[in-house]
C-alpha cells in the first residue's frame, strides 16, 4: 500500500460566461470528439504536406549556365543530326538536318509539305541541298516567325552561360530561367547532351541532338522529302 495517495484531479467547474470551446473541452462526450478531430486534422495537414513535398520536388543544386561548358564543347569536332519540332503560336514545323560547313542544312516540313533550307549566321535560306551556292534568302519560304538563332548550338549556350540555374539531377535535366521570361530546359545523360527545350510566352522550340555520321542523316532527310 502507497504511503502517498495520489490526489485526484478536481473537475472544472463550467461557468456560464465561459466560451463555446472551454464548455465543450470539459463536456465528458464532446471532450473525446473533439480530441479525435484533432488528432485527424494533424493527419490530413501531413499529408497534404507531404504530397506537396513530393510534387513540387525541389532542384538539387543551383548552377551557373558556365558550367555546362563542357557538355557543349562536346558537341565541338563531331557530326551532328538534329531533329527540331517548332511550336510557333498554333503552327508546328518540323526540322531534320545536319550542320556542314559552319552551316545548318535540312528540310523543314509545315502543313505537309516540305523545303530545303540552309541555317548561316542565324538567317535561313531556301535551295539545292547539294549545292551552298543556290541557297536564296527568302522570307517567302522561310518562316520568319521562327527564331533561327536557336537552330545554332552556340547561341544557346550564350544565352545560358552568364544565368543562374537548377540541376534536376534524378530527371537529368538543367532549368534556366531567363530574364526576358524564356526558360531552358537542357536534358543530358552524362556528359552528354541529347535535348534542349526552349519555352517563350507562346512558342516551343525542342531540339534533339544526335551524334552520328552524315549519311544517316542525309538518309532521313531523303525519306521526309
């Protein structure tokens, strides 16, 4: 038998100008059911923290864009297809070509039909895929809603390599957002870059790259013709 007795625990004693809360926190029945909403309103909290968590996935490191330099020094001295879709407003283009001579050359395809053009100094020109010298600037043929300057590698990594970005490692891509509000979104494995996706206030540029030999590429331009 204890020495001390455990003194009890006096009720409260409810007055009438006591709160709403205060009345029910010491009624024996609604005490318990207020205790089990709030034990399942920390769980629901949690939860929705915590899927909150998962969908907005936090970047794992930011990066300066000159940090990338490698990755596209890797495309430097290689033979290079590219294959671009281009969402310009509501009209889509395709592009599939390879870069010869400090040029781009390709078919662009748009509502079906097709046309030879050749990338120089960030300008498009239209004629013979075999021959530099028929290539005419034309803005008839040549799109001039797209932005040909995204066509070059180079001017890309311009863009990026002064900004601050995030590296998504378990995606593996990098994230750059711009200024003049246009994001870059570079995909790699490795050291290697396979994609680039620019997205402006109303156009998708993505850009796929692919090191291999000209005459595959040359073969995928023949069979899109």
């Amino acid at each position: 038998m204890s020495l001390f007795k455990k003194k009890e625990k006096e009720p409260r004693i409810i007055k009438d100008d006591d709160s709403l809360f205060i009345k029910l926190w010491y009624n024996k029945r609604s005490h318990a059911a207020i205790v089990l909403g709030l034990y399942l309103l920390f769980f629901l909290v949690l939860i929705v923290f915590m899927n909150l968590s998962s969908t907005g996935k936090k970047p794992d490191l930011t990066i300066s864009g000159s940090t990338l330099n490698n990755k596209f020094l890797n495309f430097e001295n290689k033979k290079l297809a590219y294959n671009y879709v281009i969402d310009i407003g509501s009209n889509k283009y395709y592009f599939s070509g390879t870069d010869k001579n400090d040029s781009i050359y390709g078919k662009i395809l748009h509502n079906g039909e097709s046309q030879t053009i050749m990338i120089n100094n960030n300008e498009c020109y239209v004629g013979d895929y075999n021959s530099k010298e028929e290539f005419v600037k034309t803005d008839l043929l040549c799109p001039e809603i797209i932005d040909y300057s995204y066509f070059n590698y180079k001017n890309i990594y311009d863009l990026i390599k002064d900004a601050k970005g995030y590296n998504y490692e378990e995606k593996k891509y990098y994230s750059f957002d711009l200024d003049n509000g246009i994001n870059i979104a570079i995909y790699y494995i490795e050291n290697e870059i396979k994609s680039i996706i620019i997205n402006e206030k109303n156009n998708t540029y993505s850009f796929e790259y692919v090191i291999d030999d000209y005459s595959k590429i040359d073969k995928i331009i023949e069979e899109e013709s």
